[in-house]
C-alpha cells in the first residue's frame, strides 16, 4: 500500500466520516432544540384573560361617575336588541344594558370578538362590575375600562397565534431541510464504507 493509499484510508476517509457524523448529529440536536423552544413560546401564549383586578387597578385613581353609560367605540347600524343565540346576560349586567342604546352598543362589542369567546366576554364583564360595586366605582366605567382591556388583549392573543403559526411553519421547513442533509451525509457514509470494502476485496 503506497503512502498516498495510507493517507486516503487512515486520514481522508476517517475525516470525512467525522465530519458526516458531525453534521448529523449536529442537525438533530438543532431539530430538538428547535422544538423544545417552540413548545415553550406556546406554553407562554397571550393570555386574553381579563380579572376584575385588571379593571379595578385602573378605575381606582380615578373618580367614579355614576351616570357614565357605555361608550360607543364608532356608528352602528341599528341592530336586533337582543344577544346572539345561545348567549346569556349576566343578572348584574341586565339592569345595565335594559337600554336599547346600550344593548346595541354591547351587542356591537360582541361582534368584533370571537364567537368561543362571546359568553367568557359577558362572565368576565360581570364578574368586574361585581367588583366594582363593592369598592363602590361606577359600574359603567368598569364595563368600558373592561372592553378597552379585553379588546387590547384579544389583539394581543390573535397576534401570539399567527406568530405561533409562523414558528410551526418555519420549523417544519427545518425538519425538511434536515432530512435531505441526513439523507445527504448518510449516502456519504454508504458510499465511503462501500469504497472500503471494495478496497479490502481488491487488495
């Protein structure tokens, strides 16, 4: 066996072996990693979960005003004064929307938020106003400073899902992208044990 053959088998082949090996394992730490963090980023999803303290910790620098109604957030066409099918008003919340007005303006409030999360919507309004009452605030103002914080947090949640979304594409690209490396450096190993053996035979 010359040197150059030496060199080859004993170096080169063992080198690039390595280097496959490395690449390999490399990739699928990387796939692992990878997954682990996008588990972890939806574990730590937005939250659009109101509690009364939320609104409490708001309205209580402020005074109360006991004749405030709810504030329309723009026009509305007149609509049926009566909620969504399947829906329930809270007994704390009848007497606050008897209104036409503000029936229409509650209902248009429920149209911009999704239908799983309408009846979660009206139990959380009222569990604030509960609160409110008792530490003596205005009531409509804890609805109104409710629906500003629901609405900030539904956008919030809806853009943590479409970036989750994005993630989940992204790593699934990578899984791709990493079968064909492994396919890639696999081969090579075949092709480096198939040169040996070959060798072997002929010598």
């Amino acid at each position: 066996m010359t040197i150059l053959a030496k060199f080859e088998r004993k170096f080169l082949f063992g080198l690039t072996r390595a280097f496959a090996m490395f690449f390999i394992f490399t990739t699928l730490a990387g796939l692992l990693i990878g997954g682990v963090l996008v588990l972890l980023n939806q574990a730590g999803n937005q939250s659009s979960q109101v509690t009364p303290q939320d609104v409490i910790d708001i309205l209580k620098p402020s005074l109360p005003v006991e004749n405030a109604a709810p504030t329309p957030q723009a026009p509305s066409k007149p609509q049926a004064k009566h909620l969504p099918l399947g829906l329930k008003l809270p007994f704390i919340l009848q007497k606050h929307f008897s209104e036409p007005n503000n029936m229409e303006i509650l209902i248009g409030w429920l149209n911009t938020v999704p239908s799983d999360q309408q009846q979660v919507f009206l139990d959380e309004m009222a569990a604030a106003v509960t609160q409110a009452e008792k530490e003596h605030l205005a009531p409509f103002d804890a609805i109104n400073t409710y629906h500003e914080l629901k609405k900030e947090k539904l956008a919030a949640e809806q853009l943590s899902a479409a970036a989750q979304k994005e993630a989940w594409l992204w790593y699934s690209g990578a899984i791709g992208s990493a079968i064909v490396i492994i396919a890639l450096f696999s081969l090579i190993l075949v092709l480096l044990a198939i040169e040996r053996n070959t060798r072997q035979d002929g010598e």
